[in-house]
C-alpha cells in the first residue's frame, strides 16, 4: 500500500476479536447505567475550543487536536467528556429535577506520544451525577466503579483516593491563588513535587504550606481511619481542611457500606484536571499497575458554564480494561449453518433456505465461492460450524437440502421448512 | 451561556430518549451481524487526507472536515467508512480465507448545511462481503439491507435497484474515459441530468450515447422482469452492457428468494461515491420519501489500496431510521426502587441495602437530597419506581428497612437481606 494511505501513527484499526472485547465492556457499562439509573447520552466529538480552555488542565490543553473549520470557527476534537457532558446539561436540563444521573460512551481524542495500549484516540465510558453535594453520590460513583470491575470478572484490583479539597484548603488557608492551586495540583499529579514546591516558595508565603502539603503527601495506607487519623493531625489548625477531611471519611465509610473493593487512601493524591474540588480516585489493576478509571468531585465547572450545581463522576478507560480482561470473554463463532450450493442451479434454493434461517434469526451463511465440496466442509468443520446444508443437482431436482450434522458426521434430506424447524433452537 | 461555548452549528446533543432509541438500532445491526456472520471492526475517527481523495467522489471532498495535526500531516474526519475498511482489510486481513464479511457501526463527518435530521456529524452502520463477485453476495447485502427493515418494525419501504455497470459498460463502449465516467454518474445521481449530457456532448463522442442513457432513465418500474427488457431492448447492440443487465437480474432473483421487501428498478439510478462498479441500492421510507441506507458493488477499490478482491456492500443511515421509527420503541424508566434515608444516621444502611440490591443486578436508586419524605414519594410516583425503600431513626434502631409497593399503596418492615430476595425477580 501507498505509505501515504497507511493508518496514522498512534491511531489503529480495531479488529474483530478486541472489537468483541470492547462491546463486552459496553454492554456491561451500559448494564450498569440501567441498574443505577444513569440515562445515556452522546455529546458532538466536534467541540469549541474555548470549552477545554476553562478547566480541562494545562496538560491536556497542549495536546488537543484543533483545527479551524470551513466555517472559521477555531474547534478541537473533545479531549475528555465530563466538559462537554456538563455543558450538556447546562444548555438541556435546567428544567429537570435533580440530581441529574448521566453516562456515556465515546471516543476522545489527544495527541499523546504512542505506546504499549495508548492510543490517540480512545474510549472512554462515564457516569456523571449532577445536583448532589451528597457523600452518598461519591459513594455511589466509587461503588460503580468498583462494581464495573467486579462485574467484568477483574478481580486484583484496588481504588486509591485522595481528596483535592483537602490540599485545595491548605494553599487557600495560605492565600495561593486558583490558577496556582491548578498548577502545583498539576505538577504534584505527575509527581514533581519539588516543581511544585519551588512554585510555592517564589510565592513566599512561608515554609509551612510546602511542610504540610510534603507530610500530607506521606500518608498513604490501606488502613482509612489510620490515614485519615495521620492527616487530621497534619492539618490540625486549619478547620476547612478539618472539614474536608470528614467528608472524606464519611464517603469512605459509605463506599465501604456499598461494597466497594480494596481502598488506598493517599493524600498527596493530585489528578491533572483542573476542574476537581473535592474526592478523587482511580482504580488499579495490582501487577499491572495500570489505571483502568478514575474520577472524583468537581463542584464548580457547570458554574462557569451558568448553572451552579455540584457534581461528580468517573470515567473507566475502555481500551485500558480490554488491555487487562482476559480473551476467553470474547464468544467464539456464532454461525451455526453454512449453505453450499454445488451447482448455479441450486443458488435459488439457497437464496431462499438462507432468507427462512435469517428470518427466524438462525445464524447462517451461504458459501459464495463455488469451491469443490471437501474444501467447504472442511472450512466449515476449522469455523466450528454445527451444520452444513448442501444443495446439488439432485436436491434441486427434489426440491429437498442434505443437512450434515458435522459433530455427529450423520447426514439426511429435509425440506427447507424442516431445516428451520430443526435448527430454530439456535435463534437469536 | 457564553455564546463560545455553545454546541457547534450542524453538531448536537443526543438526548437520552434518542440515545435509547439509536442504542436499539444498533443493537439491532449487531443481532444482524452475528446472523449472517459478519465481524464487527472499528477504523480510525482520523485518516489521511489522501484515501479520500482515491474515489469517494468530488461532492463528499469537497466537504471533509480536513486540518493538518501537530505532526504537519493532512488529515481528515472519514466522510464515509467503506474506504477506511477496505484499508483495515488489505492492511491487516490479507492471509485471513475469502470471503471477508465486516461489520461497523461508527460516526462520519461531512461539512454539509444542517437540516431537519441531517447534522455534521453522524451515524452508520456497515455491512461488507469481500472476496466474492457471486450474485449471491450482492443479494445477501440486498437481504441484510432489507431485513433490519422488517425487524426494527419499518413495513412502508421500497428497495430501488440500479446498476453502474449497465451504465459505465455504455460509457466506456463510446470512449468515455473512467475519471469522465466518475463526474458523469455524480451528476446523474443529483439529477443534473442536462449537466451529464452536456460533458457527454463536448467529448463528441456522437449523439447515441446520450440517447441511450436518455432512454434507460426513463425506465423504472416496480415490475423487475419488465424492466430488464426494456433495457435489454435499449443496449442490445453492446453486449457489455447486456452481461451487466444479467448479472442485475440474477441478484434481483436471489434477493427475491431470500424475501427481500418491495423492489423498484431504477436504471438511470446513480450514487455519488466513485467506486461503484454494478449493482446499487437505496432503501426508502414510502410516505417520507428519504432514503435510510443504501450500498452496491465495488470491485475496484481494494486494488487500488493493494489488493485487487471484489467486494459489496451496505450502510443502513442510523439517525434516518431513528427519524422514522416510532417512540414507543424506547424502553421505560427501568428503576425498580428508590431508596430513601431520611436521617444522617440511615446513610449507612442505605449504601449498604444499595450496594446489595445492585450487586443482585437490582436497578436501585439512592435519593441523596434528604428532602421531605412526601416529596420523596411523589418524585418515585411520578418516575413510575414499583418500591420506595424508607430508613428513618425508627429503622436504624431496629436494623431493618421499611418497604413501600407503591401500586399497593401497603407496606411491611424487613431486613436488607429480605428485601433483596423480594425483588431479586428484577435483576438485570
């Protein structure tokens, strides 16, 4: 093939087999969204620009792929989906009663380097709850996010939460303003602490807030109530991280109540998204060590579009769980009958046996090829197909198929009506 | 809102009823697929620029969303998808036995005005045989096109039928060049007529060409048989162009048998996509006279990308038959019970019967507003929930829950794991 027609780099063709893995991980996710009560909605992969310039992280905005349309308008491909699902709600449901419960599934878009499973395009699924301060609702989201993982069969995995309203309390306590907030969050995401640290001190704000935020940052522990215990002591003298600091255990608590898998609380826990105020997470796959999904609470992003509702989600990486989920949920072949007509004679007859299967919703294929017969029963028997139907001069002239049972090996001439009748088990 | 965050001209939010509606056709297409064998695959949202410039006609070119990547590649959102699985398959499919049957369900963009129903983004599905020029796989697509009509419940459609091999064996009887050929039967298919005619003209390649196209335009006719004649009467003296009209009649034949639904003939038919070699279909909604799908043969395509294999196909329009397909298709509101804590002290227990219920595939909701408990209840009344299950300071003392029927109007105190079995029926 022409090099210029070739699939680009870091985009891919997603073939039958990993495709059958991805519409096992939907389905699930959209199983889910029918037991929790989040209806589905699909948002434009086209977006404008400034949509992803409010909140969306420094991070992700260098990596976007925008472009100016053919009506002028500077747009990108969406880079992530909780910004244009809130927008969604903001411009079409003011007028519903809340919480509102929103999921999806789509694809988003960055223009990362390559590797092993990252891809530039990707999948995202989402559970979005808007209108709730609740604990309960983050609860909920880490209670889904867990059942995904459960329900999938994943089993070694673990969440580790943060809680941003926790660090966002400490360096407002010490007057460090948003957008700085934003940025240290950013750099203590990708764990360069001492960038962040060296942002602090040009601020000169005093030593204590790169101290609280470094020992906060210490404490990670499999034990909640000991690191909540750990950084209650930290941050003792400032009541606003006192108070974040119960919500965190209070979601905790009621995570735990709903079931939810392993928990590692770590509360130096940053996420690179501008747009989070409160609990953060994401989900594990132990050996791998992978982050398969993640979320948290994000309070004031449907403020700046003009609906002022508290909100939070998650976002389980579809690509990510098909990387960890095992092959053998893929089902294997589902035609049951292969159709070969041996002569142009019996097409006719084929043609119509093969619209009575279909009909009926037996799955079933004709043979197009017209190849000697050995060779279509025995790619029949290396597809795993249970029967094979043939039609010949003489079925023609009978007006009757041979059907062979190709486990058994046993053969016998039915009707086509008969053919259906028999095989009508298999309908799907 | 700012006005430069609003969804994007000729883009949308798909809304949950829609959603749900666009989910059952696809789920439709992916029952179709396992019944005729089809593997579903998924090719890049962003191709290079030049596999659209090989023979996806000038009208969709001329209207790609195209921008170049931060990598300086030209490159393009798929106008349409057969040209990107035709990719997929030479690039990845070349050892795998013939034929090939692949299955899509993905967005296409083109930059066209907005209509009513018609944006900038939007949905097919796809089914492709490749490897076959038998009449019998042309007849399958026909068969295919025409069943997920009838099992989506569509009655009033029509299947009109054409042929580009009739056409461009006239063609190329005169001289007419294939590129000519291209811009011709583009104009033929908006139904420029006069325009075609005037190309022809200036070739001066004689007036009888044009006569001859003249003269099959003119026919179409529910009545195939009838239709055939005539236009074996208008070429018999090219017999190219006769092998073409036999090669129409056998798969109208074969699609026939299958039990293809109502077919029009139509051989002064043409489709806009330059790769088109024989047959061609386009399914219509009768009272709304728009086409929902449509597809046909092109042989050529794969060899230009490398790998010279016959191939045909189809692309049901999924928002067109969203458009036509009736409500009442939607499922309802699936929650079974909304769970209501009335008190800080409940939350507990609420989280846990949830998780429970949920764990059960029990479609449960937790109302995390702690809103009057009247409100509560006619919140569930007005979402049609069957149970409300209460927790208030009474419940958390006795360990159990209170559980309201609410088409009863009764109800009983029982522990979480009672309430569970009681509606264990519901699990999904």
């Amino acid at each position: 093939m022409r090099d210029d027609l070739l699939t680009l780099r870091g985009m891919r063709n997603i073939l039958p087999r990993e495709k059958a893995k991805i519409n096992k991980i939907e389905s699930e996710i959209r199983r889910l969204f029918k037991v929790y009560g989040f209806k589905e909605v699909e948002t434009p992969t086209i977006e404008p620009l400034e949509l992803f310039e409010l909140k969306s992280g420094e991070e992700i905005r260098h990596r976007m792929y925008r472009f100016t349309d053919l009506g002028g308008r500077n747009v990108v491909l969406r880079p992530e989906v909780t910004a244009s699902v809130a927008k969604l709600v903001v411009q079409e449901m003011r007028s519903m009663p809340l919480p509102i419960k929103i999921g999806y599934i789509l694809n988003v878009f960055r223009y990362d380097e390559p590797q092993h499973g990252r891809y530039r395009e990707f999948k995202q699924g989402g559970f979005e709850i808007f209108g709730s301060k609740s604990p309960l609702a983050d609860a909920e989201i880490l209670e889904v996010s867990s059942r995904l993982m459960d329900s999938l069969g994943i089993g070694n995995y673990y969440v580790k939460i943060g809680h941003e309203g926790v660090l966002r309390a400490i360096l407002t306590r010490f007057g460090v303003e948003e957008n700085i907030q934003d940025r240290v969050l950013g750099l203590i995401d990708k764990e360069k602490l001492s960038e962040a640290f060296e942002i602090l001190a040009s601020l000169q704000k005093g030593v204590e807030v790169t101290e609280l935020i470094k020992r906060l940052w210490e404490i990670k522990s499999r034990n909640p109530a000991e690191a909540l215990r750990k950084a209650e002591a930290v941050v003792k003298d400032i009541p606003e991280a006192i108070e974040q600091l119960d919500n965190l255990r209070e979601i905790i608590e009621l995570a735990q109540a709903s079931g939810v898998g392993e928990v590692i609380v770590d509360m130096g826990f940053a996420r690179g998204l501008d747009y989070y105020t409160g609990m953060i997470f994401e989900v594990y796959v132990k050996d791998l060590r992978i982050a398969v999904g993640g979320g948290g609470r994000y309070d004031k992003l449907t403020g700046i579009l003009g609906w002022d509702i508290p909100a939070v989600g998650c976002a389980p990486g579809i690509d990510r769980l098909s990387l960890v989920l095992n092959d053998d949920i893929v089902p294997k072949d589902d035609i049951i009958c292969l159709i070969i007509s041996m002569v142009k004679e019996g097409d006719l007859l084929a043609s119509r046996l093969a619209g009575m299967m279909r009909a009926r919703g037996i799955p079933t294929m004709v043979d197009p090829t017209r190849r000697d017969l050995n060779k279509a029963l025995s790619y029949a028997s290396k597809r795993g197909f249970k029967y094979v139907a043939i039609i010949g001069s003489k079925e023609v002239e009978n007006k009757v198929v041979t059907l062979k049972d190709m486990e058994a090996g046993s053969q016998e001439e039915l009707k086509p009506e008969q053919i259906v009748e028999k095989l009508s088990q298999y309908s799907i």
